[in-house]
C-alpha cells in the first residue's frame, strides 16, 4: 500500500490567511501547473487541497472578509486584480 501524503487542514487554511494575494495565485497556478503534468502522482489529492483553499482565500478577501458565497464575477475580480498587482510589482 502506497502512503499518499496528508495535508493539516487547518494550519494550511491558516498559513493561506498570511499569504499575500501574489503568492496564493502563485499556489494555485504551481499545483495547477503539477497537477496538468502528473494527474495521477501521489500528492494529486493535496495539490488539489492547496488549490481549494488558496482559492477560497481569494474569495473571502473579495467578499470584504465577510463569510458569504462569492459569485462567479467577484472571485474572477479578485484574481485579475491580484494578477493585475503582481504584474505591476515586477516592472519596479
């Protein structure tokens, strides 16, 4: 039997509230990026958790904080303005 690696939920989801919106797209550009090239390597599930909660970070600094669910819009809003930060950060 084959150990699949395990992702601590909840120190993750608080290691994503210290993340800057830069480093969160990073996240889910990098696993999304590993999960494309090996869909069925043995961290595919925790890739896939990092993606969700880099995300759902994202989502609730769009919301103001507030725990409601995002439209579609609001999260494509807030990665383009992160995405948008970031690209302004490397001309400097």
């Amino acid at each position: 039997m084959i150990a699949r690696p395990e992702i601590d939920h909840a120190s993750y989801q608080a290691r994503c509230r210290r993340m800057s919106d830069a480093e969160l797209l990073f996240t889910v550009a990098d696993c999304r990026e590993s999960l494309a090239a090996f869909p069925d390597c043995d961290k595919a599930g925790h890739y896939q958790d990092e993606i969700h909660y880099a995300a759902a970070e994202l989502a609730r600094r769009a919301r103001g904080g507030k725990r409601r669910r995002p439209t579609v819009d609001q999260i494509a809003a807030a990665a383009a303005a992160a995405a948008w930060d970031l690209a302004e950060g490397l001309d400097d």
